[in-house]
C-alpha cells in the first residue's frame, strides 16, 4: 500500500474509529475503561439539563 493511501484512509476515518485502531495499534487497552467513564459523565451532564433529573445528579456527587 502507497504512503500516499496510507494517509488518505487515516483522513477519511472518523476520530471513533481512528481512537480505537490508536489503541489497537498501541495495545493501549488501559484506555477504554478511562473512555468509558467520560462518556457516561458527558452522558449525565447531557441529561441533567432537565430539570427532571437534577435531583438525581445531586445524589449521585
């Protein structure tokens, strides 16, 4: 495969896809669980725009 390919197909994948052939390439597994957290913190900071689930998030913290 050209160099030139090569930096084509890293460009068209998208920054999901490149973090995890980073982490397969780097056998850096330590990170998912790391990735997984801040998602579910975002996830939560999302969902606590509501005023329905405020309470909740004051449990929580």
């Amino acid at each position: 495969m050209s160099e030139s390919h090569k930096d084509y197909t890293a460009h068209s994948l998208g920054s999901a896809q490149e973090l995890l052939l980073f982490m397969r390439e780097r056998k850096s597994y330590w990170l998912a669980p790391v990735i997984f957290v801040l998602l579910m913190i975002a996830t939560l900071i999302y969902f606590a725009e509501g005023a329905a689930v405020a309470p909740f998030i004051y449990t929580i913290f």
